[in-house]
C-alpha cells in the first residue's frame, strides 16, 4: 500500500531541499535540532526516511532549557526514545539561558535562548564532522518572520525572511557548518498531518502559547485575525513577499560584488582598515550610486568593519545614507555596537573612534624648501610623512588636484618653507580681494578641528602660498592663460603612506 499523499509530498519536498543544499551525498553528516515538536519531529523522520536510502548520516540533538520543570524534562526523554528508535545517536545538554543573558549583558530572554541554542548546535557539529545543521522552520515561521520585521519597520534584508541554506547565524563569523531549512515551504499543518500519517506521536511546548513573547502573539493573534478579516491566505501572501525580496536582494548583492572594488579604499592609505577595526569608502563613488545600491554597500561595510549586521537597522541605514549622500563634509552618526560613520569631501569611514580620524600625517617645525632653477630640474624634499616635488613647466596648468599646485613661479620667492599653522595666520585665498583668517577658511570648508594642526603650508618669503589639499593664495596662482614662454612652479604633495600602499588619496 502506497504512504499517504501527505507522506510523499513532504518526504519528496524535503529530498528536493537536501538536492539543492548539495546534502544528498552517501556519508554526509547532518546534526538534526529536535524538542520533541510536531515540525522537529516531522523533520527528524523526513529526513531519516528520505535521507538514509542515500546514505545520509543524522545526529540527533536537543537543548534542555530546564523551564518548565517535569514537561522540560518530558521532551528531552521523548527526543532520547525518538532517537533510539531510529537508531540514531543523540545528544542532549542542559543549558542555562538566564545566566548566559547575565554573561552577555543582554536584555532579550528570547535572544539568549537562541545563543545558547547555537553555541551547542555549532560545538556539536564540530565535534561530529557535520555538514549543516537541519532545523524545523516552516512556511508558518517564515510568514511571522516576516510579518515581526515588518512591524519593526525593516528593509529588504528583513523581509527576505529566513533562507533554506543560510551562513551560521552564532557565534558570528564561526564558520563551519551551514543552517539547513528543508521545511520552508511546509505548513504547521502538514507537518501535524505527517505526523499523525506515520502515527507518530508529539510533543506540545506551552510556552508556544504563552503571551508574553511577540512571536506567539503574532502567531496566535495577529495573523489569524488578518486571516478573518483581510486575507485568508495572508501567510502565503507573506511568504512571497519574502520571495520576492530574495530575488531582489540576491540582484543587489551581484551588484555590491561588481563595485565593490571601487568602492573601498585600500585601508594602508586611508584612515579606515578592517583588520584595525575600520573601513574607508570612497564619497564620490558612493554619490554617484542609486540610493538603494549605495544602502546595500554601506549595510556590506559595517558588516565587514564589524563583524556582522546585528542591531543595524533600517533606521541606521537611512540616516547613514543621508551623511554620505550630502553636500557638506566632516558629518558624524553614531550606530549600534559602539561603531561610528565619519564623512570627509572624498571619504566615509566607520571606525569605533568618536571623532573623524585624520589621514594626514604628523607635522612638526619649519621645512625649508628649495626651488628649481630650470625647466626639466626636478627637486625633491622628504619631510615628516610628506614627499615634496617641485618643477618648472610650461603651458597652461594640467593635472592639478587637491595635492598639486600651480604657482605664478615669478610671484613665489625664497625663502620657500613648509610648516603648519600659527596662531593669526592671514592669507588671500584665490578669487578674493582681501586676506582671510586662516582659522576661517578652516571652519567654512568644515575641516574637523584635530586635523587643522596637520594641514601643510607652503610659505613664500612670510606669506602663505598655498593651504595644501585646501585653497591657493590669490598672488601666487599661475595664470590659466600663461603668456607664451612663461614658466609655472608646479608644486605636489605625496603621502609616503600612499606611495608604499598605491593607495588612492583622500
């Protein structure tokens, strides 16, 4: 007599599932997460009924939380008989999730009990040579996922919801195996009928009804009102909302990978670097992107500075992407974990430290410089972090930046020195009539004041010439139509840093 429909069908959806996560191979391991409920049940037997004609190793494994007193210890007996049965090994292990919440400083029960619940899942399949690790999320758990992170007022990443094979979740960046859903696209419902099809018996967790957490009260209250009064297939309809933003998140994330590259600037040269505990982007690049690309790279970058994305949410995005989107430079927004988002003119970073990081180096004393006397002479002077060129060229100005500068080689006059500021430094920038503070020009380009003492000066013979990355003083600029035979001083700073690393300057 052939099983059941119910049988087949999720027996055939589970093989489907273990096909793709590339698990139907003779001798793989896979460590099962079992309480005793229906869907774990469902799952263990699905799994050992489709999985062991292909030579699938399972492991069984169950957490006892020790909460519920005599049903605690109920469940655990009953996942040892399930397994035994089976003749599967199985281990259980008693844990104590408010003293690990009093450990880890936090305030949510239910995350606690998921730490510990993975710490052991993650410490068993290492120890057994596990592939993934199989648990029984259904189509039910997926639509409440979605529906919680709605409610909380998620991006795409919250409502793609779960996935059927997903990175380990816990410790972060653990490794190892891989979290295995093959009941995905299973109902509660059916998972019940299974059960009850191979006449194998149960268990019911009451904490499943308790109030008190806000996944039973959507479960239990929530989505079955929204059944009764708007939408009797709402779980479906949330389970392809969840669909459809995997399809468009696995678009953008192609995306991430293709500019990335240009996107992150090489960590030696900027302020930021991942090993320290930092990342550095390009602005510019950034400004140029699609809001929800430029999101989506900024959600990569703290997860790469900081390990992963917990506790960043769509919130933080937003008002990240409001700081680098703007005009203005030197802006500041605190995120979660104690990392920060500084923005320059050329440059974002997240860094743990409070206040922007100056990419500039150190600075001290008078620098005398010496000039060329001929076209072709190049001269070259080696200071504290800096790399001093100076020629003599013909013809209008060509390739000047932020770090080279084009002077009138008739106005600029020895002494020629290098040095930073001094208090009640005046000088005229180009385009105005009349001197400045130099003070002003610093906070009107919004330059962080911890780097103002870092800024090189070019003076000539007592008058600053040039506000290095800044501003060229009006008297010293060579003209942009030069007579015929004039000569310009062309003038460049080079970080030695930036030299060692080929690193792109802020």
């Amino acid at each position: 007599m052939p099983p059941p429909r119910i049988v087949r069908r999720l027996e055939e959806a589970v093989s489907s599932a273990l096909n793709r996560a590339g698990l139907d191979v003779p001798g793989t391991k896979i460590v099962v997460a079992a309480s005793g409920g229906p869907d774990s049940t469902a799952l263990l037997r699905s799994l050992q009924r489709a999985g062991g004609p292909l030579g699938i190793e399972l492991h069984v494994a169950h957490l006892l939380h020790d909460l519920r007193g005599a049903e605690t210890l109920a469940d655990a007996a009953f996942v040892e008989d399930l397994a035994r049965e089976a003749g599967l090994p199985c281990t259980v292990r008693q844990s104590d999730p408010l003293e690990h919440r009093s450990q880890r400083g936090i305030s949510s029960f239910e995350q606690a009990t998921r730490e510990v619940r993975y710490e052991f899942l993650l410490e068993l399949s290492r120890s057994t040579g596990a592939a993934a690790v199989a648990v029984g999320h259904t189509m039910d758990d997926q639509a409440e996922t979605v529906m919680e992170h709605l409610l909380r007022g998620s991006g795409l990443y919250g409502l793609r919801g779960m996935t059927e094979s997903a990175p380990w979740p816990w410790p972060p960046g653990a490794g190892g195996p891989f979290l295995f859903r093959p009941l995905l696209a299973v109902t509660k419902a059916q998972t019940t009928e299974y059960c009850l099809a191979l006449g194998q018996d149960f268990r019911i967790d009451s904490e499943n009804e308790s109030p008190k957490f806000a996944r039973n009260r959507i479960r239990h209250d929530l989505l079955p009102r929204l059944a009764l009064d708007y939408n009797p297939r709402v779980v479906e309809s949330l389970v392809r909302l969840s669909r459809t933003a995997a399809i468009d998140l696995d678009y953008l994330e192609r995306e991430c990978d293709r500019i990335w590259p240009q996107v992150e600037l090489s960590p030696a040269g900027t302020s930021g670097d991942r090993n320290a505990g930092g990342l550095s982007l390009d602005r510019a690049v950034l400004q140029s992107l699609h809001p929800s690309l430029r999101r989506a790279l900024l959600r990569r970058a703290f997860s790469l500075a900081a390990g992963d994305t917990r506790r960043l949410e769509e919130t933080h995005l937003a008002g990240m992407d409001a700081f680098v989107a703007g005009g203005a430079a030197g802006g500041s927004c605190q995120l979660p974990r104690g990392w920060w988002l500084h923005t320059t003119a050329g440059c974002v970073t997240l860094t743990r430290e409070s206040s922007i990081p100056c990419p500039l180096p150190h600075l001290s004393g008078q620098h005398p410089l010496e000039l060329p006397r001929s076209p072709g002479e190049t001269v070259e002077a080696a200071l504290e972090g800096w790399r001093v060129t100076a020629s003599l060229v013909s013809g209008p100005p060509v390739g000047q930046g932020a770090r080279v500068a084009f002077l009138d080689s008739e106005a600029v006059r020895s002494p020629v020195l290098v040095r930073t500021r001094n208090p009640g430094d005046r000088f005229q920038p180009a385009g105005m009539t009349g001197r400045k503070k130099l003070q002003d020009l610093f906070v009107d380009s919004k330059v962080p004041r911890h780097w103002r003492d870092r800024i090189p000066l070019l003076e000539s013979a007592g008058e600053i010439a040039w506000v290095v990355g800044h501003r060229i003083a009006e008297w010293a600029r060579a003209p942009s139509q030069p007579e015929p035979g004039a000569l310009a001083l062309r003038i460049e700073f080079t970080q030695k840093a930036d030299e060692q690393s080929s690193a792109r300057p802020n």
